[in-house]
C-alpha cells in the first residue's frame, strides 16, 4: 500500500499545477524528523511550491526551490496547530512577542534575549543594523511601552528575514541550497554558544541537504521559479567546501 508522501507526491505531478502547502504539527514541524526530506521530494516533483505559516524555515524552503513561503506576523501564525477541545471559553493570554535573531536563525522572546544578552554582552548577535532596530541592540524593545512592543518585533523580525533572503537567495539553486546548509550549522554553533537549547529543523535542514548535489542527485538542480530577483554582491556565506 503506498504511503500518504507517494500518493500526494502522484497526485501534484498527475496535476501539476502551482501548489501551496501548510504543515500541521503542535509544534516546528520542521523539527520532526522526515517533514523538510517531504517537503524537498515536493518541491522535485517540479511544481511552483509555496510554503504557508512558517518560522525562519521559510528561508529554508525558498533556497530549496518554493517559490514563495509566507511567515507569520506573530507566533500563533507561523505554524498550523492542530485543533484541541478546550476545557473552558477562557480567553488565552497572547504570549509576549518574540523576535528573530539573525545569527541563530531563531525567533526567541524578547525577555529571553534580554536574559541571555546580560549573560553574554560581547556577542555579536544582538547588534542589528536593519532598519528599525538602526544598528542597536535587539534588547532596545524592551525598552519601549508593552504596546508597542509586539509591532516592533514584528517590523524587526521582517527586516531581518530580508536582509537573510537577500544574502541567501542568488541564481544558483545548488549554491543557495549550501549557503543556507552552512548558514544552519554556524546558526546552531552560536546557540550553543550562549546556552540555548538545540534547534531540531537547524539539524533537519543539514540531514536533508547533505552532501553537495555533485554527490547526490535526489536534489532538484534548477530553481522552477522565483518570486525574489537575485541579489547582486550581497554578502553570501561561504558554502562548506
Ligand atoms: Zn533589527
């Protein structure tokens, strides 16, 4: 009997139209083992792919090959939770507003990036220079009125997902597919650096993008299509050699 993967890998090359998908898990559902190899085997069926509700992974699928991929403004939007009975009509309080931290690829909430910047102050991970933070550091929202808060988070974490797009995506699939391989390993050496806890999708983004595509033709090797134009002279990371 063919899996549920083979059946919806037949069914979107049978119609190979444009695609858009959402993975539903109570937690990252990149961080489970299996879910980025779908989402690659996807994306080889050579479909437009585009990847709703996401986390920083999104970067993650757009230099594998989807087209589009679309984060959510706040937690509660950036991935697909499975619906649960609740046991009363009680409101749940919005959790407070997390921010990415570009070097560790990671959204974390602002009071822990507070906590961790007093434990480590000469790192460089909480300098930003995007437009809204104006080159300083990520703390400074802690600093502003509770109601501002969260869309300053927001406009911060867009800002800087950008500038990551911007570096990471060029002309060259193959190549962005190991700049974004690389750029998980160095994002799960600075986490450790400063005590947080391992992030699976960093490990499931390495796992699955592997050896260079030269060693493995299981990855697609031509981009199918691009909403972003590349970027010329931007400041890519040297892919592992
Ligand atoms: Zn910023």
């Amino acid at each position: 009997m063919p899996s549920a993967r083979d059946v919806l890998l037949r069914q979107v090359r049978a119609f190979a139209v444009p695609v858009a998908v959402v993975v539903e898990y109570e937690a990252d559902p990149f961080g489970v083992r299996g879910v980025v190899d779908g989402l690659i085997e996807l994306l080889n069926c050579e479909v437009p792919l585009l990847v709703l509700r996401c986390d920083v992974s999104a970067l993650g699928a757009l230099c594998c090959g989807a087209v589009a991929a679309a984060v959510g403004t706040r937690a509660a939007l950036r991935h697909l939770y499975p619906m649960v009975p609740t046991p009363s009509r009680r409101r749940l309080s919005r959790p407070a507003p997390s921010v990415v931290v570009s070097g560790c690829l990671s959204y974390r909430r602002l009071g822990t990036v507070a906590r961790t910047k007093r434990r480590h102050p000469d790192s460089n991970l909480w300098w930003c220079g995007c437009t809204t933070c104006g080159g300083r550091e990520l703390d400074w929202i802690m600093h502003r009125p509770e109601w501002m808060r969260e869309r300053l988070s927001f406009q911060h974490s867009l800002d800087a997902l950008a500038e990551l797009r911007d570096q990471l995506i060029g002309p060259d699939l193959q190549r962005d597919q190991l700049t974004w391989r690389a750029r998980c390993a160095i994002a799960a050496y600075w986490r450790r650096e400063v005590g947080w806890e391992p992030l699976p999708a960093l490990d499931r983004w390495q796992q699955a993008i592997g050896l260079p595509p030269s060693d493995d033709p299981s990855l697609p090797s031509r981009r199918p299509g691009r909403s972003i134009p590349p970027q010329r002279g931007s400041d890519r990371t040297t892919p592992p050699r």
